[in-house]
C-alpha cells in the first residue's frame, strides 16, 4: 500500500475514532439522568456542619527547609514519610512530633515518597527518573546519606508518583512523565509490566499520579496532562480498562474512594470530579464558585467514609473540606486556626481515618482531626 | 526513500517516493482501529448500562455505612483511638535523628 493510501485510510480511521467518541459522549449525557448532590438533596439530605473549632490543627511537624512536595501514611503506627524541595526524606512520629529519620537524597528533585505496607522502607521519585527504595534499618552517615538499597530504572522521563501495592512490600506502581505507568518488581528491581506507551493505548501525555484500590489492589487509576483518568487492571496492561473523561485540563491528582468502586480526581481546570468505576459515570462536580474558580487543584484526599472530599488548590493555603454528598465546601482549612502560610502540594489520611496531614510550600506538615463533640447516630 | 529508478551513473531519475513516514503511519493507522473496536465494545456496554441515579444511591449508601472520625455526626461504632491526637504524651523521648 503506497502512503498516500495510508494517509487516507488513517483520515477515515480518524473520524471513525471521533464519531465513535462523540457517540459515546451523547450516550453518556443521557444516562447522566441525575448527579450526586441532587440526589442527596431530594433525599432531604443537608450538609455537614462544622464547628469553628470542631477541625483543628493539633500538630505541626517542622524540619523540612524546602517546600514539602509529597507525604505518606504507614498503614499502621502513625509514622509518615515526607519528601521535600530541600532533597530530603523525614520520617515523623506523627503523635509525638518526633523525627525518626532524615534521609538525604542522591538526587535533590523528588516529587513523590510512600511508606511500604510493612514499614520499614520508603520510596521516591522525580526527576532523576529512577524510583528509589531506602530500608529504614540502614545506618545513615552523619551527613545523612543511606545507601539506597533498590533503583527501580526503566522510566524515560521524571517519576511523578509512587504507590506500593497494598500488602504487598515486594510490588510498587509509578507514574511518569514518559506517559506510562509500571509495575515493579521491588525485590529484582525489574519492571512486571508498562501500561501504556508507544505501543499501546494509554495515556497520550505526561502521567501525574496513580492510586491503587484498597479493596482491589489489581486495579489502579492514573490522572494525566491528556485531562483524562484511567483504570487500569495489573494482570492486563495492554490497554486501560475505561477511559474517564470530563476535566478540561491536567489532572494532577486521583484517589481511589474508600470502598474501592469511585475514585476522585483534581485538575489544573479547578475542579474535582468524581467517578463511578463500573458503570463510568461521572457522578459529580466539585467546583468552587466565586474568587479562585479556576485555581489548579494539588492534592485530594477521601475522609474514611467518603463524606468528607479534602482538597489542596494551588493558591494562598487554601484546603477546601467539600461535602461530597451535597457539593458544598462546609470548611476551608486555610482559615482555621494555625494554617499553613503557603499553598498546600500534598494530603494523606491516617490508617484508621482520624486525622489528616497536609504538607505545604511553607515546609511544614501539619495534622489536623476532630476536637468537637461528636454525635453518634 | 525509495528511489524511483536510476541511470547507470547511479543518479535518481526524478521519480523518487517519500516513504519516511510510511511505517510511523501504519502503527498510527493499527492503533487507530485497536481503538475504534475498544470505543464499539464500551458503546455495546452502555445500551444496556443503568442511569446515574442508581450509581448515586449505591453512593449515598456506601457513605452512610461507615464511621468516620472527622465527622460530627457519625454511625458507630466509635473507636477508642480516634482522640488520641488530644491525649498528653505517654513517653518523653529525644528526636531519633542527629541531623535535625
């Protein structure tokens, strides 16, 4: 076939490919028959009402000299690692404030750390393009230096985010900026499989974050600059499962909602949205109204029952508490009591779900959790 | 490039074909109609796919199942360890690390 034939049949294929999607969107928009917070409102549902000292800032972990780029929770024991502009890894003692750790980096420009499940290592990423594991048992030397005891190279651009499958100390999932994602091997350093990429269907810009269910950890999703999330099953990787659209711009962020069948999104567009993932149905819109309509937002995080929708947005130290029920922000964590004094570029939950860390350009963390009265129903 | 012909001095003869492109356009071309049959499987799925209210249902109730610390009303059950951010400390210890 000469290339001029191609060109053709590719222009066909095009359009096919585009009638096809715009079907798609047509058949979506007729199912979206309802959304989350008017569904909850004809249910006579009324918003979460806040205290002003019901969230509060109960501790402030200070050490880092660098903004604060990423944050993780260990499953248990309330440690968390913190990575930061300072070329550092803390780990903290999240109840008594206390450092444990303060590993110094072979390459200052991380993005992202995670604790592993059993908690006695962390990994980071960025833009040296390596995901690096550091046994938390290794002896550091007095300037702070520990041999890195894994390199996970293989990505061909920065490694934006890094998730350990949960249970599971040998097994790991990063993002990159190459627009893959890949499964990893912790104990070979060997990559299991790519998801996307030139050969397959995947995403078609740089990807930013990946979250693995809790409930399914063979799925995970991925937000990327295409403005698209997707779902993606491990033991397939030659395509995504479902493709979610809607964002209208870079989707910095995905958490998986904690029963493991929704996940939400934060996009540079400024809103969050939420997804169903067996039908795909976007089931909601978060968008502030008013002054910083459009802000990019950083970082979400899910309360333990999904009530609560915490989000960083890219201006001030604005944190916004949204009722995902209702689509109302019932609290902005910038005005309380002992903010942070930049913006927020990273939130994680506690295991057990009672308190929040938020970490900030400020080069604090902070955590917050409920000192009100609580009603049991 | 694929040349046309050429004379016996080894020069082109004019007629010479582009076919730089030719291999890059039909991995284009195959990953296009790999994705025309995934956009006619999803479509097949949502004839037969219930509306959104029904998702929206199975959200609220999902929600309303689990106790939440961070809220102010919340189902049960409560755990114990949900204040121990407002505890006092159990032990005095020094930080573990030199560094900071």
């Amino acid at each position: 076939m000469s290339v001029s034939e191609l060109k053709e049949r590719h222009a066909v294929a095009t359009e096919t490919v585009n009638n096809l999607r715009d079907r798609l969107r047509q058949r979506r928009l007729q199912l979206l028959d309802t959304d989350v917070a008017r569904y909850s409102s004809a249910q006579g549902r009324t918003p979460v009402s806040f205290g002003a000292t019901d969230l509060v800032c109960c501790r402030t972990l200070q050490g880092h000299t660098g903004k604060v780029y990423s944050l993780d929770w260990t499953p248990e024991r309330n440690r968390i690692v913190s990575a930061s502009q300072d070329g550092r890894l803390i780990v903290w003692n999240a109840l008594t404030s206390q450092k444990t750790h303060a590993i110094k980096l072979p390459c200052a420009w991380v993005m992202t750390c995670a604790f592993s499940p059993n908690g006695q290592s962390v990994a980071c990423g960025g833009l040296d393009s390596v995901c690096s594991i550091f046994s938390l048992s290794s002896t550091a030397d007095k300037d702070g230096t520990v041999p890195v005891s894994r390199m996970l190279s293989g990505h061909r651009g920065y490694v934006s985010c890094c998730q350990y499958v949960p249970n599971e100390d040998a097994h790991l999932i990063t993002s990159s900026g190459d627009q893959t994602c890949i499964l990893w091997d912790v104990t070979t350093g060997l990559k299991t499989s790519v998801f996307g990429g030139e050969f397959q269907s995947g995403h078609t810009a740089d990807v930013l974050s990946v979250s693995i269910s809790g409930s399914n950890p063979n799925w995970f999703i991925s937000g990327s600059c295409d403005s698209t999330a997707r779902l993606w099953d491990t033991r397939a990787a030659s395509r995504a499962v479902r493709t979610f659209h809607g964002h209208e711009g870079d989707v910095n962020t995905v958490k998986f909602f904690p029963d493991g069948y929704r996940f939400g999104t934060g996009s540079d567009d400024g809103t969050c949205r939420l997804y169903d993932i067996r039908t795909g149905h976007q089931l909601q819109v978060y968008q502030p109204h008013g002054d910083g309509e459009n802000t990019p937002v950083t970082s979400i995080a899910f309360s333990v029952s999904g009530r609560l929708l915490f989000a960083g947005y890219a201006s001030n130290n604005t944190c916004y508490v949204w009722d995902t029920l209702l689509g109302e922000v019932v609290l902005d964590l910038g005005l309380v009591q002992d903010s942070h004094k930049n913006r927020i570029s990273c939130l994680g939950l506690s295991a057990d779900g009672s308190a929040l860390c938020t970490g900030s350009w400020d080069s604090n963390l902070k955590i917050w959790a409920f000192g009100g009265h609580r009603r049991v129903i | 490039m694929e040349a046309g012909s050429s004379n016996s001095s080894g020069q082109l003869s004019g007629r010479v074909v582009d076919t730089r492109g030719k291999h890059r356009i039909q991995a284009e071309l195959k990953r296009l109609q790999q994705e025309s049959r995934f956009l006619e499987e999803e479509l097949e799925q949502l004839e037969k796919m219930e509306n959104a209210s029904a998702s929206c249902k199975e959200f609220l109730d999902s929600v309303d199942s689990k106790p939440d610390p961070l809220l102010p009303e919340t189902t049960g059950p409560v755990n114990a360890t949900w204040d121990q951010w407002f505890e006092g400390p159990k032990e005095a210890k020094r930080c573990g690390c030199s560094i900071l």
